[in-house]
C-alpha cells in the first residue's frame, strides 16, 4: 500500500474452493475520526419546528449542477 487511506484487497478461498473477494478496512478504520455531530434524531426535529409558521427550502442540488465550467480549469 502506498497510501496510509488505501485498504488492503485480496481473494480468500471458500469451502467449496470458489474465490471470494474481501476488502479489508482496518487499516482505514485507524484513520477515520468519528463524526463529531451525530445526526439528531426525526422525533426531536419535528418537535423544535412543531410551532413554526415559516419555511424556506433550498435546492442545493440544483445550484451545484449549474455553476459554471471555465475550460482549462485546474
């Protein structure tokens, strides 16, 4: 491995002598950091926003798809 984020992948034999490919992430797991802020759970969500009257959405996957590509970009 040349990178300390690769993970190792290989072939063990079965019982029935047939190849099954195996990835193994112990290696990356050492370098993973636990996410810091969990997600909330859906019940408190609705609770915080059950007596709000206004909302806003934004399509953040609409803005993404239409910025603009500058050719030779690097």
């Amino acid at each position: 491995m040349d990178s300390p984020y690769a993970s190792r992948f290989f072939f063990i034999k079965k019982k029935d002598g047939k190849l099954q490919p195996v990835q193994d992430y112990c290696e990356l797991n050492k370098w993973t950091v636990p996410s810091q802020y969990p997600l909330p759970l859906i019940e408190d969500i609705v609770h915080k926003f059950a007596s709000k009257t206004w909302f806003s959405k934004f399509n953040v996957q609409w803005g993404y798809n239409n910025q603009p590509i500058i050719e030779n970009n690097q």
